[in-house]
C-alpha cells in the first residue's frame, strides 16, 4: 500500500510520541521532529508507511540514545495478555465454532497497537474483545481461512505486536503447531513483537519462531533477510497480522490471509471498510 496525504500528520504526531516515550528532553524532541519533518518531505508516496516508521524510529534511537523506547509498554501488555489467557482459552473451548472464536479474539488483540494510538488500556482491550467477537465478517472469510489451514503444510504466521501476541497463541493452539511458524521483527521497533517477546509468552515453547532481520514496523520484503524472504516465498500460506503487515505485503507474492482490526481511515479506505472493521481478507498473487 503506498502512503497519501493523510499519513503526513500521523508520522508526525508518532514521532514526538515516541521521542517523549524515550526522553524528557525537549531539545532531543525538537530534533526528532526536525528530522523526521525533513525526511517526510523528501520521501517518496509509493512508499509504503511503515518504511517511515523505520526511519521515525531510528531517528528517535539516535536522538535519545534509547534502544528500545516502548519495552516497558511491551512488558505491561504481555503481563496483561498472559493474565487473560485462560480466560480467552475458555471462550474459545466452549465456543460453537472453536476455531472461529479464535481468529476473532486474535483480531481483538490487534487494538495493542502503539502506532496508532497511545491511550490502549485493559478498558479498550475488553471492549475491542466484544467487538471482535460480534462484527459480521465477510461471507465465507473464516471458512477459507479454515480449509486454507487444513491444507497446508507450511504456514508463517507473520506476528505484529506485542501482547497480541498472546491472542495469536490461542488462535494457533487450534491449528496444528507442527506446521506453523511465527514470525517476529527483527529489532525493536515501537511495541511491536520481538524474539524476546515470543520468549516471554511461551511463544516459542508451541511453534518455531523466526526473525525477519529487520525493524521496520511492519514486513518490507526488500529490507528482510535473504534467510526470511526464501522462507516468506517457501511458504503455502502466510497468516500476516495488523495493520503495518496489510500496508507492506498488500502486494507481495504468494498466498495470504490479512488478519486485522482497521484503527486507521486510510486503511479503511483502501480496503472499503470502516474504521473499527474486523477483517479476514484472503490474497494470492502467483
């Protein structure tokens, strides 16, 4: 998906919120700002969002000098999520459609999402559950996605943030866990999910986790590493979670299922939805 107008603002408001995240320092905000503003007007509008978010946040680390601005956050939401494990575990075993319940609670946990807004608490949390798990989807959408987990062999569930990282545990206990691997970012990067994350959640105690070698908020192919592209291409089916995965791999090759809650009018717009929508979109491009 490449970036309009619209994106402008959002990139700025997400810089000085995670300059302030990392730093009391007004002048290192003044500089993040500064920067960020300079390579926004440089950068080119077929380029997808989150390939300024990659470089939002490399300015923000160089700026303050903090690797990892959001690890407390990250922290807060894996605790939270893990305390609500059994409880979404039960809602999902006393489900009519076991597997269905588990991709909705999965969606509901894509609200965890820091580069879009952040103001999430438990409160938005338990609301965006209930949501999640009434929103009409699109006819037959977790059907397909039923028979396209059934029949494959080799499934990479590409991960978005953390704490949802707990919601796409639950969702992937109802596959079969021999076939699926889990794909995390491959630095920091806002709150998304990392190795360090997939540790704290019992992530890697279920499936093969892997890192795409890059800190882009999302899945820029191009700036993975060769070991993750030849995965990403080898794969039968690709499970791509949240919005910064939809805007990268819209366009990428092979067969995909989007998996998201739409938090942002320009990606509302893109896919023909509201904001707020509960989507599971399957994608093939040969």
């Amino acid at each position: 998906m490449k970036t309009f107008l619209d994106c402008v603002p959002c990139f700025l408001k997400q810089a000085l919120g995670a300059a302030r995240m990392a730093s009391d320092d007004p002048e290192a905000h003044a500089r993040v700002l500064r920067t960020v503003a300079r390579a926004v007007a440089e950068m080119g509008m077929d380029e997808t969002p989150p390939s300024m978010g990659q470089v939002i946040h490399r300015v923000v680390r160089e700026a303050t000098g903090v690797e990892d601005p959001y690890r407390e956050v990250k922290d807060h939401f894996n605790a939270l999520a893990l305390s609500m494990y059994e409880r979404l575990k039960s809602m999902v075993a006393e489900s009519d459609d076991p597997f269905g319940t588990a991709v909705r609670l999965a969606v509901a946990g894509n609200i965890i999402d820091f580069g879009v807004r952040s103001d999430i608490d438990e409160e938005s949390l338990e609301r965006s559950i209930s949501e999640s798990l009434g929103w009409p989807l699109e006819d037959g959408a977790l059907d397909a996605l039923r028979r396209a987990v059934d029949s494959a062999d080799d499934i990479l569930y590409v991960g978005d943030n953390a704490g949802e990282i707990v919601f796409d545990r639950v969702l992937i206990e109802e596959m079969d866990t021999d076939r699926v691997t889990f794909v995390v970012r491959g630095a920091p990067i806002i709150n998304d999910v990392t190795m360090r994350d997939a540790v704290e959640v019992g992530m890697t105690d279920i499936v093969a986790v892997v890192d795409n070698g890059s800190d882009a908020p999302g899945t820029i192919l191009s700036d993975c590493s060769q070991e993750f592209r030849e995965r990403f291409l080898r794969a039968d089916l690709i499970i791509a979670k949240g919005q910064g995965n939809y805007e990268t791999l819209s366009q990428a090759p092979g067969r995909i299922f989007f998996v998201l809650k739409v938090k942002c009018p320009v990606i509302a717009r893109d896919i023909g939805c509201e904001v707020g929508a509960v989507i599971v979109w399957e994608r093939e491009i040969g």
